[in-house]
C-alpha cells in the first residue's frame, strides 16, 4: 500500500510546491536539479514571526562535501534593514540566497530567524514568510490577472490592482485592449524583462512577505527601465528585511550594509562609504564599475 501512496505524496509535494511560487524560481535555483531531501523535521513547528531579524551564525555550506562554497558566514540582518551581498562570480552570492529559503541545509552553523533555527520549522511557514523577486520570471500562459494574483492565494481584484498600482505596471496592463484579462506567455502577449520584472514584483506585494529576498538581473535592462524598477524596488523594500543580490553596485550605495563574498568567505562589510575608504575588494569594483559605465556613455 505504502508503495502507492508515494508517488501520490510526490504529486501533492510537487503541486504545493508549485502553488507557492517555486516555479517562480527555477532560475534562481535551479529547481529541477535540486534534491528533494529537505524535509519538515519532525514536530516541526510553523516560524513565528516577529520583526523578521534574521541571522547566520558560522554557516558553512557545500554542494559536495569535498568543495566548500561557503565557509563560516556570521551576518545578521536587523530587522526592516537592507543587505546587500556583493562579490565576483561564483562567489556563492545566489547559494547564500538558496540557503535562505532552505533549498539546502548548511553543512555546518544555522540560520535564525527571530531566533528560530529554519531547519526547525515547518517549509510552508518559512517560504510563506520569504518573498522573492527573481532574476527572470516565469509567467504562467494565461491572464496576466492570473498572473499577479499567483502572489496570494484567494487574492481579490481590488487587490490585484492595487498590487499592479504598486509595482508600476497598472497603466501598461490598463492600456491593453483586454486589460487584466490579457493573455500572456508563449501564447499570448510576450512581456518585457522589465514588464516580467514588475509582475514579480506585484506578486511580492500581494504576498507581503516579511523578508524579501532579490536578485537582481545580470543582464541590463535599458538605464531608463532600470531607473524605474530600482525606484519600485526601493519602494517594497520599505519596513521589511531585505536581502539584495546585487550585480550593479550602483544600486545599492543606500543599503544598511554591503557583505562582500569572496571565494565563499566574507572578506568585507560596512556601508558603502565605509567599503570604500577600505581601499579594498569593494573599491577595486566600484572603481572598475564606474570606470565600465563612463565607457557606455555616448561622446
Ligand atoms: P554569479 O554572480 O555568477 O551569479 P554567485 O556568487 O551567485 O555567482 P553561486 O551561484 O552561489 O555564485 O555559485 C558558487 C559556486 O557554487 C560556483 O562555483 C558554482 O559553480 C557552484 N554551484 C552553484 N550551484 C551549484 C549546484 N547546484 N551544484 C553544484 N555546484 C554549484
């Protein structure tokens, strides 16, 4: 009997997962090749969340046990305050982000959030209490309605709207000839990144989340969009915890604190104006960055 309640296990576990938004994230996290091996504890209770501190006490984390991609990482976030976590490629920048969300359990430390260890309480509550804005968005092939309304289950249309008013994308949508009722997707109306950016975004303000985790886009968008996405981000980063991989420093000078990876290790912190009176890592970027976009700037 057991053998024929597994795969019905399977299904239900994949259609949860599926209704709370980790298809969202495939990209981010790589979802299909993720081992299915994070499981609730036992007697895991749901995460009580408070002011949404959260903290990483020497967290250490391997995909393979003989190569450590993130070694001893102590960070707390306060409460409502903004992280930025910058560093080179394959730093572990995303991985400390997956861990966040508990894709992966560390190897070593623990991750608290007000005090709770994740790995204690129950999945649904943690990524109930995580929102996350991806680097690239799946949309669903149906109504871009359907599309924002995802962020929460039961969400009504007064809602939606409001959301979409919020991540500055209900005067596109209104200008459709079916409005909300647009079809988009591979069969329908094909949305820009920065018009995909805006529903991930309606999405986190429907789902209001105490922690938001977002991962900024590698690839730009025009500096225009950019400008605009980065202002409506700044925006829902107000009053919660929030957690920004950053690619572009310049959009994170205002965050509380900058963490720089390296090699998987932290090699510096501080603010940005502490960060560069350091003359380090950060510096070195900064410098090679604004040197990159004075190269863009037409004469
Ligand atoms: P980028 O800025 O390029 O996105 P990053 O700092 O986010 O880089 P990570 O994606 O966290 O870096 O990757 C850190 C290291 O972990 C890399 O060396 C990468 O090859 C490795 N890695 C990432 N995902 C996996 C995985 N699913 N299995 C095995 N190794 C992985």
């Amino acid at each position: 009997l057991m053998q024929l309640f597994r795969p019905l296990d399977m299904l239900g576990f994949v259609y949860r997962e599926v209704r709370q938004g980790l298809v969202d994230m495939a990209a981010m996290f790589r979802l299909l090749d993720t081992p299915a091996e994070i499981r609730d504890a036992p007697g895991a209770r749901p995460l009580a969340v408070g002011a949404g501190e959260v903290r990483l006490e020497d967290v250490s984390f391997g995909y393979e046990p003989e190569r450590q991609i993130l070694k001893g990482i102590d960070i707390v976030i306060p409460a409502g305050s903004t992280l930025a976590v910058v560093g080179p490629s394959g730093a572990g920048k995303s991985t400390l982000a997956r861990l966040l969300y508990r894709f992966y359990d560390p190897t070593g430390g623990r991750i608290l959030i007000d005090g709770q260890d994740i790995a204690h309480v129950t999945q649904a509550s943690l990524r109930g209490a995580i929102g996350i804005v991806p680097q690239d968005t799946v949309l669903f092939n149906d109504t871009i309605g359907y599309n924002i309304a995802y962020g929460r289950e039961g969400a009504d249309e007064a809602e939606v709207r409001a959301a979409a008013e919020g991540a500055a994308i209900a005067g596109f949508i209104e200008s459709l000839p079916d409005g909300y009722d647009a079809r988009v997707g591979e069969r329908g109306l094909k949305l820009s990144g920065g018009e995909k950016q805006r529903v991930a975004i309606a999405r986190t303000l429907l789902k209001n989340p105490p922690i938001l985790i977002l991962d900024e886009a590698t690839s730009a968008l025009d500096s225009r969009t950019e400008a605009e996405i980065q202002a409506t981000l700044k925006g829902i980063e107000r009053g919660r915890t929030s957690i920004v991989i950053a690619h572009r420093l310049s959009t994170i000078v205002d965050a509380d604190q900058i963490v720089v990876l390296d090699g998987g290790r932290v090699v510096e912190r501080g603010t940005h104006r502490e960060l560069l009176v350091r003359r380090g890592l950060y510096t070195e970027m900064w410098l090679r960055q604004q040197a990159e976009e004075q190269e863009d700037v037409p004469a």
